[in-house]
C-alpha cells in the first residue's frame, strides 16, 4: 500500500473512531432517557424542541443504528483500519437468535395472526436461526454491527412510524397484566441503546480482542452507574412525591426564638426547647398522631421506635458476632467445627425475615409478658444482624497479617493482649462494614416487627426508654417497663398506611412516611461510614 492509501486509511479510521464515540455517547443518552421515562421523571407526552419523546427515542435509535451499520460496512470493505476475528463468536450469535426469536415469535402471533403456538413458534426459530447464523457465519466487523444496528433501525421505526405510541396497550393472553406505550417503549430503548453501544465500542477499538474488551467494559460499567442510577432515581421519586407532605408546616429561624417546638395533642400547649440563635419546627417529625384538623400528623413516635430497635438489636449482636469471630479465627481449631458454624451462619443470614419473625411470636412474645415488645423486636432483629457480623468479622480477623501477631507475640505479649490491642483494631473498618450492611437490612424490615413488635400507631410519643430505667431491690435489680411496651416503626407505619388505604385518600402522607424511612436509613449508614473513616485514619496513624 502507498503512503499516500496508509494517509487516507488513518484518517478514515480516525473518523471512524470519533463516530463509533459520538454513537455510544447518543445511545448513553437514549439509555439515560429511558430510565427517566420509565421513573416518570420526565414526561411519556412532553416534547423537547417541538419533538414528541417518542419520536426523539425513534429518531436516536434510528440514526445510531445506520451509524453502526456504516462502521461495520467501513471496517469490512478496508476503509478503516481494524483488526475483526473470524466470527464474533457464538455466544454472541445465541444472544442474537434468542432476540430474534422472540421478535419473530411477536410478529407472527400479534401481526400475522398466527395465534397457534404451532404456527408462531416455528416461525421465531427460523427468524433466531437466521439472525443468529447472520451474526456467527460473516466476519466479526459484520456480524456484531449488523444485527445491532438492525435492531437499533428496526426499533426506532416502530416509534416514528406510530406502531407504538403512548396510547399502545397489550393484553397477552392468559395474563392478568398489560403492556403499556408508556413502560414499554422507554424499556426498548434502553435494550436497543444497550446492544447498539456494545456494537460501537467495538468498533472503536477495531474490533478483536481490543474490541470485546471495550465493549465489555462499557457493559459492565453502564450497568455500574445504571444501578446507582436507579437507585438515585428511586430516592429521588420517593422524595418528588412526599416531599412537600414532609415539610408542611416547617418554620425556623434565628435569633431571639426558641431552637424548636412541636405540639403535645391532648395538652393543648406547644414543648420548647431554647437554643440560643436558632429554632426551627418540623411538624411531621416532631409530632404524632392527633385527631385535631389544627395539627399536622406525624410519624415522630415511629421514628423513636425505628432508632430504638436498631440500637437494641446493634447492642445485643455486635458484641456476641464479635465474641464469636475472635474465638472461631483466634482459639478455635480450624476443622469440622468452624467449618459447620460457618455454614450455620451463612444459612442463617440468608433465612427469610419471616421466618425469624415468627420465631419471635412463637418463642420470644411468650415469654416476655405474651404480647408485643420493643424488647422482642430488639432481639429478633439481634438475632437478624448476628449472622452477618460473624461473617464479616471473621473474614475482618483473617485479613489482618500473621505478622502483626508474630511481631507482638516476639515481645511477650500474651495472646488477648495482641487480640486486643492489635487484631482488633485492625480489623475494625471490616466489621463496621458488616454492621452498617446489617443495619440497613434490619432497619427497613417489617415482616419481623409487625409480628413481635407494634402495636398503637395513634401514638403521640415514643418510647421513653432512657427514663424508663427503675432500680430494685431484687433481682434483676434494674428494670425497664418500656422494653416491654408495644411501639409503633416506620415500616410497620408504612405498611399500615398502605393496607388501611390512606396512600389512595392522602398519597402523600404514605410518600412522606417512605421518605423520611429512607432518611433515617441512610443517617445509620452515614454514622457507620464515618466509624469505618474514623478507624481506618487511627489504624493508618
């Protein structure tokens, strides 16, 4: 090849390679786009410069489908430099078929009118056999941008041709559900973007095994950063719908007023406490339930009893969990015995909630005065978070080098003193991090606490636990008859809001009650992180 042909192959390559870029980055988009839909936090009917949603979807896909087919066409007429296998293998041409399959099957049962499985059936295998022989039989070049980009085109033509619009519904039959324009086009365009971007990354790299790396790293990474999406998006709907139900009736300000107050039903007077120059009251925090029209409803007695139930059942298995830990790692031979806990303690975490719940009713509720407590909850979501600390524990204690035990045991240092003053310690971020898992488990159960622990949810206040403390003259000498009250928790709250039909009278209030359970997850999980930093910066000091 002349200089003159290299020059032009680099630079028809270079071109290549900013489309193959610019095509991932619109399918992203398009991705991103439908998930907003599909979260409702953009509009199925809204336009974005005079252009309806849908048609923008068609018009993306569209335009990223032929863009991947040029590419493809490009790298196997030579017009760019690429390296292509022989084939792009059969993995991908079975994922290909069973596209295809289903495809052909649709089309001849809803289009053609085949309605006998007989008939559609065999018509979606020769289909996924033709789509999958289209993908595995030419070079890689074509066989991975051909089928994508098809189903890129083929998708979007169904939205700027009005096949399926917002007003679309199907009813399959024999099932109860049905398939909205609304769900069902933001959910083909993520798939269609997905497998259209794959086919770009490859083809930026050139294809070969440069080519399915990148397109594996930009599966494995979209799929990263859509997780935390959808999780983002979930906080924030949760947050768009309860949100201005939360804050109603929220005031602060500084200087010269008390720091916050909140309303007492039944007693007709507001409780103060002074800060000086600050104060603020948030009624759906502070206060519980009233019959009054005057005063906001809030969930503050379902707030104490949450917070209450989680320390309790922190206080009961982190020391037991890592009791346990230090002994099977530190003392215990390793051999049938630890190998039988460990299996226990896996088995044990992935046991239902229910289960656990139940065994609290029919063991704990009987013998601690027959009927609800926050005690019994305390315990059986103790007995919940156990497993999980053992495990992490465990493996926080075997990570730790044998020569940190070697080195303090060279300096007489008996064996509980290095466990101690060393293990431990470096240990510690590894069994926050169990911990803070566990407590974001524990914390939003409901299945357990509705059978062990609630009881009135028009309470007024929590539980005053501190207060309810009382020394005797006998044994246990300490006692505490709050631990033995029923209470109200923010997800049995939720779950007797939904099931008593306020959600479909007053949404708002059921929204508000998941936002702020949310709240108080996340703030358990932000005081375990910062015990993980603070640990981790002592054990680096």
């Amino acid at each position: 090849m002349s200089y003159e042909s290299s020059n032009l192959v680099a630079e028809e390559s270079s071109l290549a390679e900013r489309v193959a870029a610019s095509v991932v980055g619109l399918n992203v988009l398009s991705v991103v786009m439908g998930f907003a839909a599909i979260f409702q936090w953009t509009e199925v009917e809204s336009d974005f410069f005079g252009v309806s949603l849908f048609n923008l979807y068609g018009a993306s896909l569209v335009l990223a489908g032929v863009a991947v087919v040029a590419l493809g066409l490009a790298s196997r007429t030579g017009l760019v430099d690429t390296a292509p296998n022989r084939s792009a293998g059969l993995l991908t041409g079975s994922l290909f078929g069973l596209v295809g399959v289903v495809a052909g099957a649709l089309v001849a049962s809803q289009t053609l009118g085949l309605s006998s499985v007989v008939l559609w059936l065999p018509v979606g295998l020769l289909v996924g056999a033709g789509v999958g022989a289209a993908t595995v039989l030419p070079r890689e070049d074509i066989g991975s941008t051909l089928p994508a980009g098809a189903l890129s085109i083929l998708v979007g033509a169904l939205f700027l041709l009005n096949v399926l619009t917002v007003e679309w519904e199907w009813e399959p039959e024999g099932f109860s559900a049905a398939f909205t324009g609304p769900v069902v086009v933001p959910a083909l365009t993520i798939f269609a973007g997905l497998v259209c971007a794959w086919a770009a990354a490859k083809s930026h790299e050139g294809f070969g095994t440069r080519g399915r790396q990148a397109g594996a790293y930009l599966l494995v990474g979209l799929n990263a950063f859509g997780m935390l999406g959808v999780l983002l998006l979930l906080v924030v709907f949760v947050a768009t719908k309860g949100w201005s139900r939360m804050v109603e009736g929220l005031k602060f300000g500084l200087f010269s007023e008390p720091a916050f107050w909140f309303h007492v039903p039944g007693l007709d007077q507001y409780l103060i406490f002074e800060i000086p120059g600050v104060w603020f009251y948030w009624p759906f925090t502070m206060n519980g339930y009233s019959l009054s029209k005057d005063v906001v409803n809030g969930v503050l007695p379902s707030i104490v009893g949450t917070v209450w139930l989680v320390i309790g059942a922190v206080l009961f298995a982190v020391p037991l969990g890592v009791g346990a830990a230090v002994f099977l790692t530190e003392y215990a031979e390793q051999g049938g015995f630890t190998r039988a806990v460990e299996i226990a303690t896996n088995g044990l975490w992935s046991t239902p909630s229910i289960v656990y719940g139940l065994f609290g009713y029919a063991f704990l509720v009987p013998r601690l005065g027959n009927t609800t407590s926050l005690m019994a909850g305390q315990l059986v979501l103790g007995f919940m978070l156990l497993p999980l600390v053992l495990i992490t524990s465990r493996e926080a204690i075997q990570t730790v080098p044998k020569e940190y035990r070697d080195a303090s045991a060279a300096l007489g240092v008996s064996q509980w003193e290095t466990i101690k003053s060393v293990v431990l310690p470096a240990a510690m971020p590894g069994v926050i991090t169990g911990v803070i898992l566990g407590v974001g488990r524990i914390a939003g159960e409901t299945a357990p606490i509705l059978l062990v622990a609630t009881g009135n949810l028009q309470a007024s206040s929590g539980p005053a636990v501190l207060s309810g403390f009382r020394f005797t003259a006998s044994p246990p000498f300490v006692a505490n008859p709050v631990l033995l009250d029923s209470i109200s928790a923010l997800p049995y709250k939720l779950y007797a809001t939904i099931t008593a039909g306020v959600v479909s009278t007053d949404p708002a209030f059921g929204w508000a009650t998941a936002l702020i359970l949310l709240i108080v997850v996340m703030s358990f999980y932000a005081v375990g992180i910062v015990s993980r930093i603070y640990f981790r910066r002592k054990l680096e000091q």
